[in-house]
C-alpha cells in the first residue's frame, strides 16, 4: 500500500500502522494528507478483516504520537456549517476504525492530544510507554473549543463521568502512570516493548473492572447521580472562569443533554456544538493566542557569528523572595546554583522561598520528596564569590538602585570567566545605564522576571546597545529550557509590561481621587476579565514599589505618566500593601484578604461618584492601549504579537479577548482614538494625548496586526 505519512506493514497476520512516517516535523499532526491516509488505511483494515487478526497504531517519532488536529485546518473554517461538517468527517473516520471486526490497539509513546486522543479512544485497546514524554489529554477547552471527534461521548464511557469532565473541562494532560490509573490506559510499559506487549492485548478483554470502577459507573447510569455530578461541575466552572469562557459551559449542555443518546444522534450534537464555536470570536482570540506561544518558542532575532554561551551552571546575587525563587527555578532545572547575599538572614530568606516552591510541587504529586530534597539542596548558599569562576549565567536580584547595581556587577565580573553571562533582574532601571559598569557588557543584559517566579511564565530579556545576539539568543533558549514564556525588549523606562502597566495603575488613582469607590474600579476590571483589579493589584505588587516605579517613568516619559497623588498618601500612613497586611484592603497572617481598609477610604473624597462601568473600563483600558502604540513606535518591541503575548503572560490580561492590541482592533481603532481625544479634553490633555501611530494606523483605515501581516 502507497502510503507517505502513515507506514503500513502486514507481518503474520497484524496489521502494523505507524505515524509520522517520511514527516520531518517533531510533532505529527492530523493535516488533510494525514487525514486521507488514515481513512484508506481504515477502510483497508475493514477489507481485508477476513484475514487479519489485528491492527497495531504506533508513530515513529520519538516524543509524538499524534499532536492532534492541524490548528491552521480548524482556523480555515468559516462558517457554523462548515466547522460542523469538518467534525462530522473526523467523527465518521473514528466511527470506521470502532467499527472495525477485528481488535485495534494503540502504542502511545510522546504527545497524544486532542485528535490523538480521539483516536486512542475509538480503538479497543489503549497502551503506553513509561516515557516522561508520554502525555495523553483533551486540551480543545484551552482553544475555545469542544472535542469534536467523539471525544466528549467516548471519554466518559472508558474512565466514567467524573473523571471524564475532570479532563475535558480543565484540557488537562495526563502522563503515562496516570493514564493507566485512572483507566484511560490498560496498559504501562517501556517504549521498547510496547509492539511486543500491543500482541498480548490484541487476544482479548484484558481490561478488569475494579469495584470503584463499578462504584463510579453506576453513579454514572443514574439519573439523579448525573444531575449532582452536572450541576457541581457547572459551579466549579463558574467559579473558575466567571462566566467568560463559552466552551466549557457548551461543552456541559452537550453532554448532559447526550448522555442517553446513541453515538450516531450525540456526535450530531458535538459536531453542531463543534462549528459553533470553532467560528467565535472568543475561540478564533484563544486559537490566536496559541500561534502567539508556538511563535515564541523558537528565537527569531538577529544571529550572531559565534559560538552560543552555555547556560549549565546558575549563579543568584542577592538572596530574599526574588533571588529565592530564582534560585529555585535554577535548582530545579539541574543548573546547581549558587545564591549570595550579605546577610545570613537574606540567605535564610531565600532558602524559604525555594523550599516553598518545592514543597508546593510535592504537595501537588508534581515531585517527590526525594527530589526535593535533592534539588533544594543543591542551593549552594553564601557570603561570598567563592565557585562564581565555575558559573556560566548570573542573575542579579539586588535592591532596586542603580549604583549599587553597578556596584555589585564590576565586583562580580572579576570572580566570573571571559564566557559567562552576566543578568540583571531590574525592573525599572536602565540595562544601558548599568552595562557601562562591565568590561565585558557584550555578555550582558536584562533578564526581569515577575514576582511569584514560580507561577509568572513571563520573562523579559531587555537588551542594550552593546550586547552580542549569541547572548541575546543564549538567554532566549534558557527561558525556553526553564518552560517560561520570553519576550524580547529594548531598554527604555518601564521595558514592556510596566511600561503598559503603569497607566492603568495611575488612572486608577485619579479614579479614586474623583471620588470612584474602590469596589467599583476593581469590580469593573473583574468584569472586563481582569484577574483582579487595580486597587488589589497594587497591593500584591506593594504600593511602595509602585510609587518608585511610577516616579521612574514619570522622570523617564513626561507627564504623560504623571502619578496620582493616592499611593503617596497610603505610603506615609504605612499601607505599604500584603506585605504589611494593610493596603487598599486589609490582609490576615496567611496573606488573605478580609476586607476593604476603612482607613484608606477615610483619605479619599467623601462624596463619591457614581460612573458607569463601561466608562471606568474605557478610562484604565485606553491610556494602556496608547502606550502600547508609542511602544510599538519607538521599537521597544518588533510587533504587536510581543505586546500581546507580554500583557497576557505578564499581568494576566484576558486571554479570551486574544491580548490587548488585538482586542483594540477588534473594537475599532477610529472609535479608540475619539473616545481618546474625548478624554484629552474632559479628564486630562496630557495623560489622553493620543500616541502619532495610532493616528497614523486611523488613517490609514488598518489596524495593529494588519502591520504585522
């Protein structure tokens, strides 16, 4: 058989079918080539199952089976019917394959998502390798869509109802140990032997009920069981995503509504579900997002001639909360770190919040206590810059002071060798500036990350004049390595993020100073899909801390980025934010919120002002929108894809609106530049004074990606 994709070989009488057959791509994906092939495949098993015995599904790749659908196949549909019609194919292809008279097992070894789950489920048997590659999973959610190719009917009946939402609902994946626990797996074994083993499970039922497997499918078949298992996961869906995802909550109606249908009549309702959200403008913002992050995992900048500095070894100068939770994303991936600071208690500092992290990821089954101990240990803490000529990548996470910064740098560079690479954690502060303190500032630049470092995915690499591209693309690859998201930012006064942060903070200052209640500026960012508002935001960053940066990028960018005067005044009484357990609002020993801090609403106006929703929105959202076009201007960043990728990964801007310069496209940039001029003449002439790009790209009737097109 003729086959260029999918290898198909007959050895005593066992059909063996392989993926990503003659495919230089990593990463096997369903296209339309795929796609034919396997249907000639099918309908070859199904002709000729008088004489075969079986049919074995492996990949020839090394870390895939099937990746799942081609993204750019369901972005191609334009229309409900369409969308629907595309799911009815991959629903009656998967059909065949069920239907097939003899026993199908599927070899699962690397990355089985969406399609390829969907496939796995349709066949009788499924088995997978012990490989820490191995993951199997549902992710369409993430997309803004529903499994459309059976997924949703066949996925409960394997592992049952509850654990069946679980995965769809969440796009969660699974590792190879937990897919067999839970049933999705019949099967556990090194990859090596899994052709060898895919024989015995191809003999018969080898699958054997457990009585919690029976528990869970009896609860399952019952009516009133159903409607409980329903309705809580209706509620912890609302609570998680606050109404704003449609595909989770049309992902319920359709199997609810299914759950006593028959495969024929329930695939009609999942593929009909299927093209009505494939076209939405909500899933084509998450489908957008997705090409977002798959463009960021590759460098794309300038090459440089010479050889890549290596990035094994990890050095921390300054110890507390940030350089501990940079130490920890060093320990943890294999980089043996050194962490120094001055003080014992600054090292004792960073020792906890590393520790945190671990324990953190123990607690969730992600590591055991063996590992942990290994890796914590692997700090290497101290008061000196002994072992520094060993390192290859430093971080400096020192106070935010640009002498001291220089400082620190020309001392640590003479412990350091000729190849090292020397990083600054700033936030605010000049790269430019600080790299004239080095002898060797080719080897050096920005590298901020967010605070928590172990939940923010975000990393700015700032760069400077001066530095080479192999160290630019060196410190992209570790990012990569480190599974955060990288960003690349020339210097200027904030980067990217708090450049674009920092309007929406001040304004929410003015607010207040008008006399806008703090409840309705937050609630109003909340309903917008912020995941909190700005008020609350200031107190996690500490309101201090806002008040130094704002300063910077009013001494940096004019009085565009004049401050409010109301985090001064919560400076002076010593509301400093969670830190001090009282900001904006108050917080108990644990760092939880337990209300609004009276004594903050006592400095601010006491005639309050009553403004619409939508415009307290318009009033945070546009000054952010028109430093991203002034940004965009003066090249801080390349392309609006970098702003948008920043601003969702950076401060949790609504991935569902797609980032924030492709939400003002969305919204009409003529009608953001009156409601801007709008606002230079009633609010503030300086702070609305509209960006020249934006007015440039008005005219020109085109909008920020069609720029980057």
């Amino acid at each position: 058989m003729n086959t260029k994709r999918i290898s198909y070989e007959v050895n005593d009488k066992i059909a063996y079918c392989g993926f990503g057959f003659n495919c230089d791509k990593s990463m096997t994906v369903l296209d339309e080539e795929t796609l034919t092939e396997l249907k000639n495949i099918i309908e070859e098993l199904g002709n000729r199952s008088s004489e075969l015995e079986g049919a074995v599904f492996f990949s020839h790749k090394k870390r895939c089976f099937l990746a799942g659908a081609d993204i750019n196949l369901i972005g191609s549909m334009k229309t409900e019917s369409e969308g629907a019609h595309g799911a009815e194919q991959g629903q009656t292809l998967y059909n065949a394959l069920e239907d097939l008279s003899i026993p199908t097992v599927v070899c699962v070894h690397g990355v089985c998502l969406g399609g390829g789950t969907e496939f796995s489920l349709a066949c009788n048997s499924i088995i997978v390798s012990d490989d820490s590659s191995t993951m199997m999973g549902l992710p369409e959610v993430k997309l803004g869509l529903i499994p459309g190719w059976g997924g949703t009917f066949r996925m409960p009946r394997r592992i049952g109802l509850p654990k069946a939402l679980d995965l769809i609902l969440s796009g969660k994946t699974v590792k190879g140990k937990k897919a067999k626990r839970m049933g999705l797996a019949d099967g556990i074994y090194p990859r090596e032997r899994l052709l060898k083993q895919a024989l015995f499970h191809l003999k018969g039922d080898d699958k054997k009920k457990t009585f919690k497997d029976s528990l869970e499918n009896f609860a399952s078949d019952n009516f009133l069981s159903r409607k409980i298992i329903f309705q809580k996961a209706r509620e912890s869906v609302l609570k998680k995503t606050k109404g704003f995802y449609q595909a989770p909550l049309k992902i319920l109606d359709t199997m609810e509504a299914g759950m006593m249908k028959g495969r024929s009549s329930y695939l009609s309702s999942e593929a009909q579900a299927f093209g009505e959200l494939c076209v939405s403008e909500q899933s084509r913002n998450l489908q957008h997002i997705f090409f977002l992050m798959e463009n960021a995992k590759k460098f794309s900048g300038p090459k440089g001639n010479g050889e890549l500095p290596k990035t094994d070894r990890g050095a921390v100068l300054g110890a507390g909360t940030m350089g501990g939770g940079i130490a920890w994303l060093m320990a943890d991936n294999g980089m043996r770190p050194i962490m120094k600071d001055i003080t014992v208690d600054a090292l004792n500092l960073g020792l906890k919040q590393s520790s945190s992290n671990f324990s953190g990821a123990v607690k969730r089954k992600k590591m055991t206590p063996e590992e942990f101990e290994r890796k914590q240990r692997s700090i290497l803490a101290q008061l000196d810059f002994r072992g520094f000529q060993r390192t290859d990548l430093l971080i400096e996470a020192v106070v935010e002071n640009m002498e001291i910064k220089k400082k620190v740098f020309a001392e640590a560079e003479t412990y350091m060798s000729e190849n090292a690479l020397l990083t600054s954690n700033t936030s605010s502060l000049s790269v430019e500036e600080m790299s004239k303190a080095l002898e060797r500032p080719e080897r050096f630049a920005g590298l901020h990350f967010f605070n928590p470092v172990h939940r923010m995915p975000l990393v700015e690499i700032i760069t400077h004049s001066k530095v080479a591209p192999e160290t630019v693309e060196a410190l992209y690859n570790w990012v990569l390595k480190t599974k955060k998201t990288p960003v690349v930012v020339k210097d200027g006064p904030g980067f990217l993020v708090n450049r674009i942060l920092m309007p929406y903070l001040n304004e929410a200052g003015f607010l207040l100073e008008e006399g806008v209640t703090m409840k309705d500026i937050d609630d109003a960012c909340l309903n917008f899909g912020m995941p909190m508002g700005p008020c609350r935001l200031l107190d996690e960053i500490g309101i201090d801390v806002g008040v130094k940066v704002a300063k910077i990028l009013h001494d940096g960018l004019g009085d565009r980025a004049k401050a409010s005067k109301s985090s001064d005044w919560l400076v002076e009484k010593g509301f400093l934010g969670k830190k001090t357990n009282k900001g904006f609002y108050l917080y108990d020993e644990r760092g939880k919120e337990i209300g609004v801090n009276e004594e903050v609403q006592a400095l601010l106006p006491e005639n309050k002002k009553a403004m619409d929703e939508t415009e307290i929105q318009l009033r945070l959202f546009l000054p952010m929108i028109n430093e991203a076009a002034i940004i965009l201007e003066e090249k801080i960043v390349e392309r609006p894809s970098d702003v948008d990728l920043g601003l969702i990964f950076g401060i949790g801007f609504p991935p569902f609106r797609g980032g924030l310069l492709r939400y003002a496209d969305t919204e009409g940039l003529e009608r953001i530049l009156d409601a801007i001029n709008r606002f230079s003449n009633e609010v503030d002439f300086d702070r609305y004074q509209p960006a020249n790009y934006l007015k440039e790209l008005v005219a020109k009737k085109t909008k920020f990606y069609e720029q980057e097109a």
